[in-house]
C-alpha cells in the first residue's frame, strides 16, 4: 500500500528538486548533519541574513529609552586561541551526557535526554534500551567541539577548536570594539558567522545540523536597566519573525525556569516555533540575560581589563550583557516550512508563500507568446530590474507552467507582456497568493516591486 508523505517529507522534496537544499556531498552518499544551500537556497538565506543585519544593525528600533539603539558589527575567525574556550567554559563544560549500545552491529551513541524520542537503530520501532539486544552503558560526557590542529604538528600543543557559537569573538574583542569606535553604553555588538557542534543525533534536516550559521548580539548596558533591555529584545525579535511571516500562532516564546536558567542569569525565553516535524514547538533563538558572566571570565582568564568606564557618571564597571542567539538555519528552515502551502486546486498544488523580503527571486517577467514584439518589451522590463532585484525572464512553456514554476520557487509576483501591452505599455502582475491579475504601465515595474518590498 502507497503511504504518503508526510509535510516534512515533502518540504524536503520540495527543497531539493527545486534547488533550496540538498545533502552535503550526496554524490558520495552524502555526510550526517551537513547541508548545501542550492541556488534558491543561497538566495533565501541571503535574504534572512541581510533582513537580520539590516532590521537589527543597520536600523533597529528605537530602544526603550527613546533613543536610537546603538549596533556594530564584527567578523571574528573560526578558529580562535584555545584559551578562549577554557575561559568561556566551552572546554570542559560544552558536553552532552551520550550513552553508548555496545551491542555488535549497534555501537549506537544517544544524548542520555533524547533516549526516548530516538529509534534503536537495531529496532526502530523502540527505543534505545527498549530491545533486550541492547547494551547500554551509564551516561558519561562528550565534549561537541570539533578538535583541528593549528600548524605542521598535529599535536597537544598546536590543538585548537573550530568555534561552537560566535558569541565569543564578540567578548574577546569587546575592548578593541570600545576603543575604535565611538560607541557608549548601552550599545551592541552583532556577528553573523559559522558555527560547528559535533552533535551525536544530528536530525530533521537543517535543524540539528553538524556546521551551521549564527546571528548573535551582545548587547552590553548598565545592570540597573538590564531587564528593560532584556525585554526590548526579546520582544523587538519576535516581532521580527512576524514581520517576516511567521504566523503567530506558530510562534511560542516560552521563558526558562529557574531549573533551566544558567547561575549567572536572570533571564531567558527562548523563541520556539512549531515545526511540522514535531508536535512540541522547538528553539528558533534565545534570548538571554547573561549578566556580566562573559567578560568576567575573560577578564581573570587574559588579565586584561574589560571594564567600561562612564565619562558622564564617572562610573567604572563591567556591563551585563543581553544575547539574542538565533540560528539563520533554523531560520531558514522556520521560514521554508511556514511558506509551504498545499492547495490542488492551483497549477502548482504545492506553492512557497515567502514574504517578498525573504523570496530568492523577487518577480518573473514573462512574454505571452516569443513573438510579435512581447519578447523585446519583455527584455527591457527585465534588463531594467535585475540591476535592482533578483529577476528571471521566461520566454517558453505554457504560461501555466511558467507561473507554477514560479509559485514553487516562492515568486510573489509575475509581469506578464501580452498583446494590450504593446497597444497601451501596460503589462499584467499576478499576484502568487491569490492568482488575481491586475494591469500597470511597464515604466512602473521597479516602483511596484520596490513598494512590495518594504523595508529595504
Ligand atoms: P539546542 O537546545 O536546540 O541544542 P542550544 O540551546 O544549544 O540549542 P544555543 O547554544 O543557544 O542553542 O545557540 C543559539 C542558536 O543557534 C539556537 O537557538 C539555534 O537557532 C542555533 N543552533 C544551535 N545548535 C544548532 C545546531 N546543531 N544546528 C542548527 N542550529 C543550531
């Protein structure tokens, strides 16, 4: 009997037959927990990336205080000197607690509080433990950095770590931030960059992945209006998400109890969204109050000073510092599963709703018919937008298929050149999420597309 596939398993087709995101290294059977973005893909993390850096460094919200918020940016290495990950904690404390099946032709390894949502890879239809195959040994520690060696030797003293968060490039450079730009407290420091975890159970596509990108904030302020800022990013960030298109109702900020919160902290919700893979909303971002635990530690680790001193209160002191973590894979993936869309009475039954923002391609021009002059005002419509806008021209196939390729792609808006077009300049713009048609002059193409964008 035929089984249908599930949302999941057919966002994943989707994603792959249309170029989002394909199997690392899939040619060779491909490798566990890594992912190529394809060329939709590349262009729609771009667009994340870019509304992230443009919404939240470029021009974010006013603060709390009435005044414009402080952000710059930073672009640190990957591999950083190893003393950054004692002091930060990563070196000896960054671990899962695994469990291992010694069982033969098993030597599964689980994360000891996930071994009941896991399959027993001898039999899939229990848990680890759950077969009496099953070998288990206690729970012990693993370390989920990856380990390289810098230089020829490849021994203790040339080790070295690929990064597991980028949040420490941000504290280590604190100090070289205030001292060559002009910024005061409070302000912010973001980066958006790669991180790597050697997770034991990668899974569910991009969202437990091996290698994945970051967009973090340090946002360093004066502990008396630390909650207030607090607050001011978590809530500025789950408005971000909305304003992107992520229904509401998906959305679930869930604060960490008192059991959860690390020591130093006195606040943290972290942003979940409901994936279709799963019943319980899972972590997009977390936005935490980390007091000032960071530079603290690199404080006593480096002997340097990192505190910051107020010339108008004539205050020294070491900030507290308020982190927005989000991963732009999970992002990506948040945004991918949101704007997919079954509808079988369309041409395309499955369509990608993305907010125009995010879309990898912004509009399709289309001639009706490759003759009778469409094909020429099509070509200029088009060369004129793409010096502005991700754009395709599209000369062939039934129109019909033109628009269903489109509506896989997630293109919100298709121009159309047909015979009234040469009559009176107008060309028709179909809507993708409703299909309905209207007509403007060919002169206002980019203007229209530029309104649909919105913040830019
Ligand atoms: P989780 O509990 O899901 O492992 P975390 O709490 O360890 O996540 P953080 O250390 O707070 O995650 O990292 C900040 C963000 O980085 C997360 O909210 C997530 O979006 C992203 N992230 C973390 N680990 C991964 C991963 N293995 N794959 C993809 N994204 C990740």
């Amino acid at each position: 009997m035929a089984t249908t596939a599930t949302k999941m398993e057919k966002i994943v087709a989707l994603c792959r037959r249309r170029g989002f995101i394909f199997q690392s290294s899939e040619i060779y059977g491909g490798i566990n927990g890594f992912w190529d973005y394809g060329p939709m893909g590349v262009e729609l993390k771009r667009n994340i990336k870019d509304a992230w850096w443009h919404d939240c460094v470029r021009n974010p919200p006013v603060g709390p205080d009435g005044r414009e918020v402080q952000m710059v940016g930073v672009d640190c290495s990957i591999i950083m000197n190893p003393k950054v990950w004692e002091a930060s904690g990563h070196a000896t404390g960054f671990a899962d607690p695994m469990i291992d099946c010694k069982t033969e032709g098993c030597k599964g390894r689980f994360r000891a509080d996930q071994i009941g949502d896991v399959p027993c890879p001898l039999k899939p239809s229990k848990h680890p433990g759950q077969f009496d195959k099953c070998q288990l040994t206690e729970a012990r520690q693993f370390n989920l950095m990856f380990e390289s060696h810098a230089g020829a030797i490849a021994d203790e003293a040339n080790k070295v770590w690929l990064r597991p968060e980028t949040a420490q490039g941000i504290f280590a450079n604190f100090k070289n931030v205030c001292d060559s730009t002009r910024v005061k407290i409070p302000f912010g420091i973001a980066q958006i960059g790669k991180a790597f975890r050697n997770e034991i159970n990668p899974r569910n596509f991009t969202f437990r992945s091996r290698e994945f990108e970051q967009m973090e904030i340090e946002f360093f302020c004066h502990d008396k209006d630390s909650m207030m800022w607090w607050e001011f990013w978590r809530d500025t960030r789950i408005n971000w998400y909305q304003n992107l298109g992520l229904a509401s109702d998906h959305l679930r900020p869930r604060n960490q109890t008192d059991k959860e919160l690390a020591h130093y902290s006195k606040a943290c919700t972290d942003i979940e969204y409901m994936f279709p893979f799963s019943d319980e909303p899972q972590e997009l971002e977390g936005v935490a109050h980390r007091g000032c635990f960071d530079l603290n530690a690199h404080k006593e680790k480096s002997g340097k000073d990192l505190s910051y001193f107020d010339d108008e209160t004539k205050e020294r002191f070491l900030p507290t510092v308020i982190e927005p973590s989000a991963g732009a894979d999970r992002a990506t993936l948040a945004f991918i599963c949101e704007a997919y869309t079954e509808d079988p009475s369309r041409p395309s039954p499955e369509l990608m709703k993305f907010h125009p923002r995010l879309a990898p391609i912004k509009a399709a021009v289309f001639p009706l018919v490759n003759k009778d002059g469409m094909p020429e005002i099509g070509e200029a419509i088009f060369r004129e937008l793409k010096k502005h806008y991700p754009v395709q021209y599209d000369p062939k196939a039934s129109i019909g298929k033109r628009y269903a390729r489109m509506d896989e792609a997630g293109t919100p808006f298709c121009l159309t050149i047909d015979g009234q077009s040469k009559e009176d300049g107008t060309v028709t713009v179909r809507d993708r999420d409703t299909g309905a048609q209207s007509r403007i002059d060919k002169t206002r193409c980019l203007e229209f597309l530029r309104e649909k964008m919105g913040a830019s």
